[in-house]
C-alpha cells in the first residue's frame, strides 16, 4: 500500500461483522481462562494483553499503523511527544552514560535534556547540526550510547542531515534517534535514510485538530544491540523474569524491552479516546500536509517580500540555505511552520502578534488554524541568552504555524497586522 492507503486502512482489519472504524475498548481490564494463562502471558506479553497501563486494543491498532507510515517494525504509544523523548532515551541509558544531541531541537527538549536528564546522571553533549564529521566525532566519549536530532528543528527550522548523522552514529556503534514531528512521514520517513529510532510529538500534525496530546515512538527493528555496548538487550532483565530481550524478540527488542520495563514502570499511556481521536487525524494527513505546505509556501514568499521583515526561515524557499537538504530530505516541502525576524526586536514582534485577529496567539503549533508564538517568551522561555542563540531564537523572532484556512484570509491578517505597526 502506498502512503495514502496505509493512513486509511494500516492498523486495524476488520474481520466478518466487525465495525468498519477502529472501536473504542474502554476497559482497563482484560479476563482470562484461568490463573495459568495470566501467567504466561506475563512470561510473554506479546502473547496477550495484560493491563491497560502499557497495552490497549485501540491504542495498539493506532501504534501498528504509526509503524507501517514509518517503515518501522514496532511502535509504541506515550501520552506526549516529550514522554516520547524521554522514554526513547532512557531504554538505551543510565546514569553514567552520555548521549549527544544538536542544539537546534525543541525548547522543551533542551530542558529536559540538560537539566531533568543531567540529575539522573545522564550527560547531554550537544552540537551545531551543522558541524563537520571531525567536529561531531570529537563529541563522542566512550560511554557516549545515542545521538538525537529534529529532522526539522522547532523553531529554527534547521534541516538535520540524516544520512551524515546516521553514519557518524553507526561509526560508534549507537543508534540515531530522529525527532519527525514537524515532516511526519507523510514528508520524510527517517528510517529510510539511516535512522534507528523515530519519535513524534503526535499532539501536532499527526493528531492535527489540538484536541489531544501524544506522543510515539518507533522501532526500525534495524540496529544491532549485540554490539556490545547494550549488554541490558543481551543480559537477562532480572526485573521481568531473566528475559534476554534480543534472543526472545530479535529485531523487537528495543520496543518490546520499552513496553516491558518502561511504560511498565512509568506508566504514561495514551487512553484509548485520545487513541480514537489521533487516529482520526491519520486518515486525513495525507491531505492536510499538502494543503499545510501550500499555505506556508505561498506566506513565506509574501514574508520575504515584507519591508518589516529583517529575515525568513522556511527550508522550501530557494533562498534557504538549507533548501537543498529540504529537497533531499522532505522533497522540497518544509511543512506549514516558519520562522521569520521581524525589524524592531521583542516589542515590535509581541505587537505585531497581538494585532492579529485571525491568528491565534497561543503555545501551540502544526495543527489546523493558524496561530503565532513567540519562542523568547514562551517555549525557549526557560533558556540562557547563550542557548536561546545556540538554539537559533532572536528576540524578534516568530514562529507562525500556517493552517488549513483560505489563503487570502490568512494573507489578509497578516497585512492588517503589519499596517498596525505603522
């Protein structure tokens, strides 16, 4: 099936009389025959399903399709993009250990790494997504287990170069994890440049309506954990029955491993409504993308040709410096996020924002409407002045979320926004 097809039907096949629509299973529990069958499908949870912490009949029909849009083996569903992010890491990390990232990745995210990871004793190295080979190297130490990167970053819009990370990562025997969120699979499916692991904040565009949060994370089955450098793959899990999750579930062993002692342990699944609703927004994605991508190519030329504009970030733009990679990468879309410098710094960009009428101005991004944020205060809030610059946010910068609405009326807004600056 191609993409389109797999949006619709992946994930759920109905059988004879059976409902057309992936149904809701609202229960927390699931009833067996007897004692000795619960048993074994603790030896095994792939056999059956055990509880509805980590394991739901809708929300697993929703994580099977995830995989099949990625090209990944296995998926698994968190209840946010950053428990997506933390999860990925942590099945492959512990304190000690060092994993390195580009600097140019969501606020949150930076958050999370350098500051909540740090206090587990777990070190994030960071880098320039643009770095050289030899630069990116001399980042790796030896308990450096990971590599991390936005194929396109929030909000400086920086392609990552996949295939050079990935190579980079494998050189060193550790897999790369890929933040897709903004591309979805519809523009670029990682795994098909190198990628191991793909995360996503799905409360975004794969979602699409901004009536739930979620996250995922997806297995490309592909890296090899015998390496010897991931003994807690190799080595029996004291903690679930002295499983050794390579020679019980062989190419499944990452997700099977982050199912069996993560979201075991922590808890943060989706509930089968937000399931439901996220897989609502799938079987449009296709469509939407597209429409996204129109809308923001057709703004992002108006931005450039702006006299209050100092400067536009949008990678399908032939004057981006990163619109070659866009064309490698994402097939020369750039999704329906950008992000452009307005003259007069901080002041006038929050009264630029605050005249906008038709444009939300809230703390969120990639879904149907048009909305506005202004990183410096809000998302990258948290971060010094020499992050916020590492990180690619100016105090005039804005991050406009280009949605589904006609193009005239979001043209429109913009113009009478820019007039209220005269």
């Amino acid at each position: 099936m191609k993409i389109e097809t797999k949006c619709l039907h992946a994930g759920y096949t109905p059988k004879n009389t059976e409902p057309r629509v992936v149904p809701i299973v609202q229960s927390t529990t699931y009833v067996y025959d007897s004692t000795d069958d619960v048993a074994a499908v603790f030896d095994d949870p792939t056999k059956s399903l055990i509880y509805s912490r980590f394991e739901n009949p809708t929300v697993m029909a929703v994580e099977d399709k995830i995989a099949a849009l990625e090209g990944g083996i296995g998926a698994m569903c968190t209840s946010s993009g950053q428990a997506a992010s933390l999860l990925s890491l942590l099945n492959i990390l512990q304190a000690g250990d060092s994993f390195i990232s580009t600097a140019t990745i969501y606020g949150g995210t930076i958050n999370l790494f350098a500051y909540t990871m740090k206090k587990l004793g777990i070190e994030c190295i960071f880098v320039d997504a643009d770095a050289s080979e030899e630069e990116i190297q001399a980042a790796f130490k030896p308990n450096t287990k990971a590599v991390f990167g936005e194929t396109l970053a929030n909000p400086a819009l920086t392609v990552f170069d996949i295939e050079k990370f990935a190579k980079i990562a494998h050189k060193n025997g550790v897999p790369l994890i890929i933040d897709n969120t903004f591309p979805t699979p519809i523009l670029c499916r990682p795994i098909e440049f190198g990628a191991d692991i793909v995360i996503h904040s799905t409360t975004k565009y794969m979602d699409g309506h901004a009536v739930q949060g979620g996250g995922v994370i997806v297995d490309s089955g592909n890296f090899d954990w015998t390496n010897g450098k991931f003994p807690e793959f190799t080595e029996p899990d004291e903690s679930y029955h002295g499983t050794i999750y390579t020679k019980t579930y062989g190419k499944a062993a990452y997700i099977i491993k982050a199912r069996m002692q993560l979201m075991r342990d922590f808890g943060c699944y989706p509930s089968a409504q937000s399931a439901f609703y996220l897989n609502l927004g799938l079987e449009t994605l296709p469509i939407r993308m597209k429409q996204h991508c129109e809308n923001a190519m057709v703004v992002a030329k108006f931005l450039e040709a702006n006299e209050y504009v100092e400067s536009v970030n949008y990678p399908g733009l032939e004057s981006n410096k990163y619109h070659e990679m866009a064309k490698k990468y994402l097939g020369g879309s750039s999704s329906g996020v950008i992000s452009f410098i307005i003259k007069g710094g901080r002041n006038t960009a929050v009264k630029f924002m605050d005249s906008l009428k038709l444009a939300s101005n809230e703390v969120h991004v990639a879904d149907i409407r048009t909305c506005v944020l202004h990183p410096a205060s809000a998302t990258h809030r948290q971060l010094t002045d020499e992050q916020l610059a590492a990180a690619g946010i100016n105090g005039g910068l804005i991050r406009l979320s280009v949605g589904l609405e006609n193009i005239d009326d979001i043209l429109d807004d913009l113009k009478q926004a820019f007039a209220a600056l005269d």
